[in-house]
C-alpha cells in the first residue's frame, strides 16, 4: 500500500485478508481470469541520457545497491522490465549530439563517421550493469532528431527529414541497433520518431504521418528485412489525441506489414485514442510509450491515486503492453538538461544528488505493477468503476494481481470478488492498493 500522506510508501501490509463465502455489503470489485486480454511486455522508465550520466557519477558500490533495488526481484527490489533509451541525445541530455555530427555544409551519406560517441560514457556501461541484474530486460530506443545535415533546416531543433536522405537514416537505425548488440545490448523496438508533430524540444524533427508512412513503407521496413533484424517497428510515439496519425499508416498494408504497432502519450487527448486504434487493427499492439508523473512541489501529499488512474490503469485497460513514464533520473534542479527547448520541470523518479536517492511520485507509480505483474503477465476481467479505478493480471506462475486506487476524497471500504468468494478491504483517500492472491 502507498498512502497519499506518506506514512506507508509500498509497505507490505501486516494483516492478511482471506477469500470467504458470504454476502457482500460494499461495492465490489469482481475479478474473472477466464477473460483474458493483452499479454504485458513491462513496466518501467526512460533511461534518459541525463539518469545515465547522474548515476556514473555515483560512487560503484552505491549505484550497484541501486541498480538492484529497481530492477531486481528481490524483497526490498521493485522489478523494473521496460526501458527506454533515446537514439542519440533526448532534451534530457546535458548537450545535443547524434551518431553522426558533421561540420556545416558537410554530409556523410554511407554514415562512414556514425559512432555512439557520448553513450559510451554513460548509457552504454549503466545498460550493461542492468543487463548483468536482468538479462530479459527489454530496451526500447526512440530518436529525438536525424543528423543535422540531414534535415530541411539543418538544425537539431525542429525541421523535416530530407527525403533524399530517407534510405540513409533507415541505415542508420540498422547501425544504431547493430552497434548496440555488438556491445551486448539488445534493442527489443523502436520507435520511427519521438512525438513527431512536436517541433519545440532540443532536438526534436517533425515528420507528418505521411511521411513516416513512406519512410516505412519504402526505407525503414525494407532495410530491417533486409539486415535480418528482429527490432519492432513502432508508429506513431505521440499523444491521445491524434489517432488519425496512426490509423493513416496502419491503413496501408504495404507499410503495416512491417510495423509491430503504435506508441502512445498521454500529455493530450484521450486514453481510449488507444482502444480506437486497436479496434481498428486488433492484430497490431499498443505501447505506453511516455508520461512525466511528477510531485506537486506546493502540496505535500503525493498523489500517487491520480496518477496510477491516468496511466497506469488508462493505459493497460486501454490493450497497452507496456507502461513507460518518463525520466528515470534527475537531479535536484530537474538536470541535466538541453538549453533552448530541455525540459526544466521533468522531476525523475528518483532524485540523485551525488549518491543520496530521494523516491518520487513516478518511482512508487510503477513499482506498484512492476514488482508483482512480470513480463509474460496476461490482463484479465476486473469490473471498471469510477470512485476505486484498478486492472488485474494473472502471472505466469498463476498469482492474481489486482491494482486499485482510490482517488476520492473520502476513505472506501469495498470487496474484491473472486471464484464466488470475497475479501472486504479498505482504501485511504488518494492512495493505492496491489492485492495479491
């Protein structure tokens, strides 16, 4: 349980309840594991540039105890399995580079000079220790822009790709991935652009969705075949409230054919945008891609309820595989960060300052699904309700997990119902629940 006045944060709680016979007297929340939806891929974070630079700077043996607490199985650890990693720097990064940065009026059309540069210092060695903690750990890269020169305005901020320049940007994810696995890292997907009708980070590139149609259609999908590579595709990477964007490519089965499915975002629009699109090609998958959950600074309570409502809960009811929020890691400032388009407000899940670690709103947000539903976890039936949100999953060794918020002002007492017996429980106002059975 994690209570919104932080007197229990993911506290094992002492008393046991017991499934019995009988009537139930309060609103109840019926759980059925013989209706089965999306199988789930993880839960986790962005290891932003900036997270991996932070935790370099930690002494060994403290970033080592860290490392396992998120992403071991062990009591005390909170099983993180989803990461994701930017291609070339995010606006999370202290400075902007790519695989490939030229001088002005310079272009490199075979990527001769593509090298990974600064993640060898940072993200490449943090990735490497996880990897030794969780070896199953899936890594999804997402780029923030192509290489200057290969753009329309010739600047890491905003523009469009080239079209002349499509074929070697498709090369370039084939290197990127490639370059990864020689160091021992797998990319399980991409995704083809991070919030690609988002012009205003450092870097950012736009690409409208007939654009990345074709750039699939005819590059990207072609020069994966090709290269033998098994990394999913996936569209789209933005927010809830354009879901024309990935119907558009999904809508071409040339293009479709070699696309895994859509990533989402919640800043605008929507959760069920999610749906809609998997109504309309229930064979592609739903990714949860990225959200800041941040603590409000001005109130002391944490408001775990809402936000694990939002997402958490939004985005698994809604054929999510996966639920991604944000930054990992920041510093006390919300650093590192690029100038002119970094985002200044984006609290980590953790707070590191030197090697003293401070647990944020996003840290308890995902801890409350990743240390009980793993990888493999398949959704089920749970009754939606308003006043106590929640999702159930049955895991690969047959445990239920049920997630239940209360985001209300009042404290609710309710039954959870299962196989025709029930257990009565009670949820403090704001804060949130994970049964396990």
């Amino acid at each position: 349980m994690t209570t919104a006045d932080r007197s229990s944060l993911l506290a094992h709680q002492p008393n046991s309840l017991h499934f019995q016979k009988g009537n139930q007297k309060n609103p109840v929340i019926d759980v059925d594991d013989k209706q089965t939806y999306q199988s789930m891929d993880g839960f986790g974070f962005a290891l932003t540039g900036g997270s991996a630079q932070l935790m370099m700077r930690m002494d060994a043996p403290s970033r080592s105890a860290l490392l396992k607490e998120l992403f071991g199985r062990g009591k005390g650890e909170i099983g993180v399995s989803y990461l994701r990693v930017s291609i070339g720097s995010s606006d999370m990064n202290d400075h902007v580079f790519t695989y490939d940065d030229l001088p002005e009026s310079k272009t490199d059309p075979n990527l001769s000079k593509f090298n990974l540069g600064p993640d060898r210092d940072d993200v490449i060695p943090v990735l490497k220790e996880i990897l030794a903690i969780n070896p199953g750990m899936k890594i999804l890269g997402s780029p923030w822009t192509a290489p200057s020169w290969m753009k329309s305005n010739d600047n890491p901020k905003d523009g469009n790709l080239k079209p002349e320049y499509y074929a070697t940007y498709a090369h370039y994810f084939v290197k990127y991935i490639s370059a990864m696995k020689a160091e021992g890292i797998t990319i399980d997907a991409i995704t083809v652009q991070n919030e690609p009708l988002n012009g205003k980070n450092t870097p950012s590139m736009v690409m409208q969705a007939t654009d990345q149609d074709r750039f699939i259609r005819e590059d990207l999908g072609p020069a994966f075949r090709k290269a033998g590579l098994k990394t999913k595709i996936i569209l789209y990477d933005h927010n809830c409230d354009v879901p024309e964007y990935p119907l558009t490519i999904l809508n071409d089965a040339h293009a479709a054919q070699f696309v895994d499915g859509s990533g989402f975002h919640l800043y605008e629009g929507k959760i069920d945008a999610m749906t809609q699109v998997h109504d309309a090609h229930p064979d592609k998958n739903l990714y949860f891609t990225e959200q800041m959950v941040v603590d409000n600074n001005e109130d002391p309570k944490l408001d775990i309820a809402s936000a694990l409502s939002r997402v958490l809960v939004g985005a698994t009811r809604n054929w999510s595989r996966n639920v991604l929020l944000w930054n990992l890691a920041a510093d006390p400032q919300f650093g590192p960060h690029t100038n002119n388009g970094g985002c200044p407000v984006c609290e980590g899940a953790i707070t590191l300052d030197g090697n003293r670690v401070t647990r944020n709103i996003a840290y308890y947000t995902i801890a409350h699904a990743s240390k009980f539903v793993p990888p493999g976890s398949v959704r089920i039936q749970s009754n939606t309700s308003e006043s106590l949100p929640n999702v159930a999953f049955k895991t690969p060794t047959n445990k239920i997990v049920l997630i239940v918020a209360n985001p209300g002002n009042v404290d609710r007492m309710f039954d959870i119902s299962f196989h025709g017996k029930s257990i009565t429980s009670t949820l403090k106002s704001g804060s949130v629940g994970t049964f396990v059975w």
